[in-house]
C-alpha cells in the first residue's frame, strides 16, 4: 500500500527539539516532507510575507527526510510546501509543532504553530497542531511522542470532519501520569498585558510585552481545565470567526 503523505512544519524553526520529535513519529506512520523556518517564528498568527522575497532552502538535518527551511513565516511555510515543495501532490497530513509551550483558548489566534496547521486545513487537508506545555527549548518529548503517535494513527485512518483542524494541548508530565486525552473547547481565557519601559544606550525609549494569562473558564468541558486535570486536551477548530447569537439578534442594529 501507497504510504500516507505528510507534511511537518513548525514555528521553533526548524533546529528546534520539538519538530524532531515530531519527525521522529511521522516517519513510522508515512512519507515525511518537512518545510519549516529557518528561525523562531512564534507569536506570528497567520502572518505571510508579501514586501520580501521568500527563499527556500533544502537541508539535510532529518535522516532520511527531504526538508527544506524557509526564510518566511510558518504559514508561509506550509503555502510553499504544498505549491513549490510538493507541487501536484496533495498531503493526506499536515502536523505543525510540537510547540515548546501552551497553544491553549486564545492563544490559537497568536500561535504560528497553530496558524500553520490552519493554513492546510483551509486546502481541505487534515492537520493536526501539538503544543507540550513545557517553553524549555531542551523540553522532554518523549511522553508526548506516545499520544502524538497515537493521535496521528487515528486521523490518517478515519480522517477529520468540520473544519479538518484539532488544536492539541500535552500537559508536561511524565507519560504514566497522562490520563488520556479529552475533546474539549476553546475556554474563555486572555492576556492581561503589561508594557516595561527601557531605555537604550541612544536614549531611545523601548518597550518589553509582558503579562500574565488570565483564564476565566474553568469548568470540566474547557482545555485549561483538561490539562489541569492531567488530560491531553483537543479542541476541533474551525474558520468562521462569525458571531451567530450576535447575527440572530440584531437589536444592537436598532437606532
């Protein structure tokens, strides 16, 4: 039988000790194409690059594994990979991550990784984003490695509905601590955001963003409150950001 296509990208860059992991488990489960950044791209949302050229570069850093780096953004990264890269062929995959760090509420609206994997699920590919909550850049994979494959297994053989899109969230703990995974939703989480203001040694005024996430949501049906629990949170993501109770009552409209 013809292995599944699968395409990895991230937004650690591609050296980073997430997407190795995250390698490491497609190659058992498919033919693996990774295009990924050639530097962080976090906190980049769904950013493309439109005012400079994009470069694309192949480079031998997974055994076994054609993969390129791209000077773009991770969005940018997976537009290349299925129009350049793969060019008629179509991916049965996409996984972006696995982010070193939480991906949780509304973090997917910031989240490169998670952008990403939005990116090919609007080409109609299942895609799949991994976040371990850990921000450690020599973060322990290992426990995650076991769920993501799992996981992965499940999406090639029965594929996915709706928006063809899960945001998935790995609490760091050692894997026999790991209860499972839960389907949960987007809880009703934000930053609280605070500006340091520094000065450079030109006498230019600087400013560092800082802040602390504020999570207003707390029942058993919400991802914060899965991971929490030591649960494997996914939340099926979609597209349309219309406010339909909002669209339904229109008194607002009213003058």
């Amino acid at each position: 039988m013809k292995k599944p296509l699968i395409l990895v990208t991230n937004d650690d860059g591609i050296t980073a000790k997430g997407i190795k992991a995250l390698v490491e488990v497609a190659k058992k489960l498919g033919e693996v194409i990774v295009v990924a950044p050639d530097s962080p791209q976090s906190g980049m949302g769904h950013a493309i690059t439109i005012h400079d050229p994009l470069r694309l570069k192949k480079v031998d850093i997974f055994e076994g594994v054609d993969a390129y780096e791209c000077s773009g953004t991770p969005v940018d990264c997976v537009k290349l990979g299925k129009y350049v890269v793969l060019k008629n062929r179509t991916p049965d995959l996409c996984v972006s991550g696995i982010n070193h760090g939480s991906n949780v509420a509304i973090n997917i609206l910031y989240s490169g990784t998670m952008s990403a994997a939005m990116e090919a699920s609007l080409e109609g590919v299942d895609s799949i984003g991994f976040s371990l909550l850990d921000f450690n850049a020599d973060a322990d994979f290992e426990p995650a490695k076991v769920w993501v494959e799992k996981l992965m297994r499940s999406v090639l053989e029965n594929g996915l509905k709706g928006g063809k899109l899960l945001n998935v969230n790995i609490p760091k703990l050692p894997l026999e601590e790991i209860k499972g995974m839960k389907v949960c939703y987007q809880s009703d989480s934000r930053w609280v955001e605070e500006f340091q203001e520094n000065t450079d040694p030109m006498g230019n005024k600087y400013y560092w963003i800082t802040g602390s996430f504020v999570t207003n949501d707390l029942t058993d049906e919400s991802d914060v409150r899965a991971l929490e629990s030591g649960y494997i949170s996914i939340v099926p993501s979609m597209h349309d950001l219309t406010d339909y109770q909002a669209a339904r009552d229109s008194k607002w409209m009213e003058e």
